[in-house]
C-alpha cells in the first residue's frame, strides 16, 4: 500500500479554510506523502467540469466546501463514479447551527469574504503594521491594539502581519541594547508582549538575513560580528528579557512556534490584559 494520495481541495472561495484543514491533519501522518490540488473559486458547471477531469487525471479524495446544491450534488455523483470519497467538510458545522438557530442556510459562496466592517478593519490593521513596523511612527502608539517588543529577528514583523490579517492593529518595537529604553511605553494604553528566542536560533536566523542582504547587494550591518556573535546575542537576549520583566510585560518564546501558535498565545495574553483592566476598573 502506497504512502503517496492526490488530494483535491475543491472551494467556491479562496479554498484558504480547506488549506488549512489539509495542513491540520496530513501533519498527524509522518510518513504520508500528499500531492495536493487546490481548485479555488469554483462557482459555476464549466469551472466544476475542469475539476473533474482534474480528479480523473489523477484519482484521489476530494475534500470540499461546495454550497450551491446543484455543483454539490454533481461533484457527488462523479466521485461517485469515479470510486473516489468525497467529504464536505462543512456539513457538520452547518448542520449543528441550522439545528441551534432553527434557519436554513442560505448556499451562498464566498460569503464570508462580502466587503462588510470586519474586512475593512483588517485593511485598516494592515496599513497600521506598515506605518508602525520595527519602531516607526511612536506618536501613532497610542491606537495600537497590542505593541510587540523585541530585539532584531525575534519574528515581530511577521506576526504583526499575521495579527493585522485578523483585525489585529499590531505595533513592533526593536530592544536594542545599545539605545535608550523604547519611548511611550512607560504607561501604555495596550498590551506590551515580549518576544524571544534560543540564542542559537536566533543566531541562525540572523546569518540567513545576512545572507540574503549580501546576495540582493544590499547594505551589510557594519557590526555584523557581534549581530552574530553567541556571547553577545546571549547577553542582548538577557538584557531583553530582564527589561521586559521590570516593565512587566509577559514574554514569549518562539524558539520552536510558528507564527500562528505565536499569535495565538498573543490574542490570549491580550485577552487575560483586558480582563485585568475590566476586574480593576470594576473595584474602583
């Protein structure tokens, strides 16, 4: 029995929710080898016909998020017919909130991407992240939701992004060592959060950078010895931390967290902030 499966992702939207369904579970088989085929976009009978063929071409299980009935049902019969299994990945959530809120669905693609406040506040939080990356703009501090500290590639940036994709206004500011403690964050009106990192990786991280900048022809530090040094980035993280723990502010170590359990632990640590405002404001 073969290890190696085609996989069809088969959405009348981005396919993002299938994409991020296939990463949650293939990552619980080691050894299986997935040859993925997104279909995004899928919305009328032509479109659908290609993907058929597609999954005839190479047979495998089709995982899917189709709502309009017809394309649903036509998907259906020709796994059917071509002996592949066919899994709407949907159905036991909409089902269950059908049953909750006694309404039926209404089968409309790519709702959830209509042009409504929340996708506005996501634009607006990621122009945010670009206006106030890696310690530009201090004034603008005060509208943040969350300020992420840390020194140089402690993954401030892209989790910032990341934040900002959810609605999230995410301001970064470098700890430098060799510079005054960051301004306007002595009383800050939102949640400050550290980030670090295992020397070493840090390290690592680091001479990727480098590398990158010497083969674009860009600008090399002119202290690039001690960026990388492992007594020196030690005594940078230390220095970090301690300041971080003096102001009171939570740190987390990303050493071994993608950027998504990154984020994650930040909407919480922002979540546990606002409760200890609200339980304070409500002892006043």
């Amino acid at each position: 029995m073969t290890n190696r499966i085609n996989l069809h992702l088969v959405s009348d939207a981005t396919g993002e929710t299938l994409n991020s369904i296939a990463r949650a579970t293939v990552a619980q088989f080691e050894h299986a080898r997935i040859v993925h085929h997104r279909w995004s976009l899928i919305r009328t009978r032509f479109q659908l016909h290609r993907v058929i063929e597609g999954i005839e071409a190479e047979p495998g299980p089709v995982l899917s998020t189709l709502v309009e009935k017809g394309l649903r049902a036509e998907l259906e019969t020709a796994c059917q017919r071509l002996g592949v299994s066919v899994v709407h990945v949907l159905d036991p959530v909409l089902a269950l909130l059908q049953e909750q809120f006694g309404e039926t669905m209404m089968s409309r693609p790519g709702r959830q991407y209509v042009l409504d406040a929340d996708y506005f506040r996501r634009i607006d939080a990621i122009h945010y992240v670009l206006a106030h990356d890696d310690g530009q703009s201090q004034a603008g501090l005060a509208e943040a939701d969350v300020i992420l500290v840390g020194v140089s590639r402690s993954s401030k940036t892209p989790t910032s992004f990341y934040l900002a994709n959810r609605g999230i206004k995410a301001a970064n500011v470098p700890l430098v060592p060799s510079l005054p403690d960051p301004p306007g964050l002595e009383t800050p009106p939102s949640p400050v959060i550290g980030l670090t990192l295992d020397a070493e990786a840090l390290i690592e991280i680091r001479r990727h950078r480098l590398r990158m900048l010497g083969a674009g022809g860009g600008p090399m530090r002119h202290d690039s010895g001690e960026y990388v040094d492992l007594e020196t980035v030690k005594a940078e993280l230390l220095w970090a931390r301690r300041l971080c723990v003096r102001r009171g502010w939570p740190v987390i170590d990303v050493t071994r967290r993608s950027i998504e359990e990154t984020a994650a632990t930040v909407l919480q640590l922002m979540e546990a902030w606002h409760e200890r405002r609200r339980k304070a404001a409500e002892a006043l």
